[in-house]
C-alpha cells in the first residue's frame, strides 16, 4: 500500500442548515468515527458544454482503527457524455470527517474528505496516483444542498494538510462537481452492517439542455 501524506489534525469547516439558515462550525478529524454513504449526479463543465457525472461512495472509519485516518469503502464516478471521460472505481484509504453540531431530522450531517488509491487494479484516469472526494450532507433531501467534489492527483493517497474541499492542493486537479444535482449524502457516526458498498446513481442524460 502506498505511504500517505500527512493528515491534517482538523480543519475548520462551516456547515449551512437549509432549514434554519444557521452556521455549525466543527472540525474534521482523522480519529473521528464516521460512516459516508451516498449517490446521484452533478454538472461538469466540458469545454462550451455541461454534462452529467453520476457518482457513489460508500466509506467507513470504525471505532478501533490504527493509523490517523485509515479507512475503508469505495468511490464510483463517471462522466457521461461524448467527452474525455474520467472515470473512478477505486478504494478508499484514508478519511476525516466532522459531525454536525446541528444533525438533520435524520439525524445525519456533516462533512467528510476521503482519498482513493489509484494503484491497479483499481480504475481511475491514467497518470493519476490517488482522488481526494469532498462531501458535505447539509439536509435530508439531498439535491440542491448536499455536495460532491473530487479532485485527481499524481500523489500517494493521503489527505494533505489544510485541504478544505474548495481547492486542489498540490500535487491534484479539479474540482468537478459540486452542488448535488439529484440523490443524496448521508454522514453519519451510526456504524452497522459488513463489508461497505458504494450506492450508484441511475445513468444520467449525457447532456444537460
């Protein structure tokens, strides 16, 4: 496995309930006990066009996990459309998240940054090492709220110091994605269940109008 970069100790984040209009301020930790599920579509710009990229991840930090922030699970993500794809099926290694002070009626909430290993066989884009995914859940409804983003990145897999999730560090490219188009992100401590699977958005049109 490779050797990941250093994990930052917390970084401050700000979470936006659309229901109240109120900030919660929390940190994300890589000692945090976590569990993020989710999928649906974002927009990404192509060139003069948008298209549509379906995604899916499915990453757990239990109680009891050795090495600041290792983690396991699965990220999805495919662009369609008639376009240089990138498309992503790879491991989750290392993740950090943050409750929300102010959970959803579901009683979820939060944000969550996670790095893939692109190491075969796993499939990411060629030349890429690694993916940083950065979620945020901010309602139970999902679309037009909760947020998607990844980046590509010739680096090992790790989570650099001070990512915040709105720019590429060193090393990455991106964002694409943002704000979820459809589906959903659940972040949440309630750990249950075997072996993580990673939830997939039904196939979206290739192009928006």
């Amino acid at each position: 496995m490779a050797t990941g970069v250093a994990l930052s100790a917390g970084i401050a984040q700000g979470r936006i309930d659309p229901m109240s209009n109120q900030t919660a301020v929390a940190a994300m930790s890589p000692d945090t006990v976590a569990v993020v599920t989710g999928g649906g579509t974002v927009t990404v710009p192509e060139g003069a066009m948008n298209v549509v990229a379906s995604f899916g991840v499915n990453a757990r930090r239990p109680d009891g996990f050795t090495g600041g922030g290792a983690a396991t699970g699965r990220v999805n993500y495919d662009e369609h459309g008639n376009v240089s794809t990138r498309r992503v099926n790879a491991p989750v290694m290392f993740m950090e998240a943050a409750m929300s002070t102010q959970p959803t009626p579901n009683g979820t909430g939060g944000n969550a940054a996670m790095s893939a290993d692109c190491t075969p066989p796993a499939d990411c884009p060629s030349g890429f090492a690694s993916v940083l995914v950065y979620v945020e859940d901010n309602s139970d409804s999902g679309a037009n709220s909760d947020v998607f983003r990844i980046f590509f990145c010739v680096t090992a897999p790790g989570l650099p110091a001070n990512f915040n999730g709105s720019s590429a560090p060193a090393g990455c490219t991106g964002p694409e994605g943002n704000t979820l188009r459809t589906g959903n992100i659940q972040v949440r401590q309630t750990i249950t269940g075997g072996s993580a699977s990673v939830l997939t958005a039904a196939r979206a049109p290739l192009r928006l109008p």
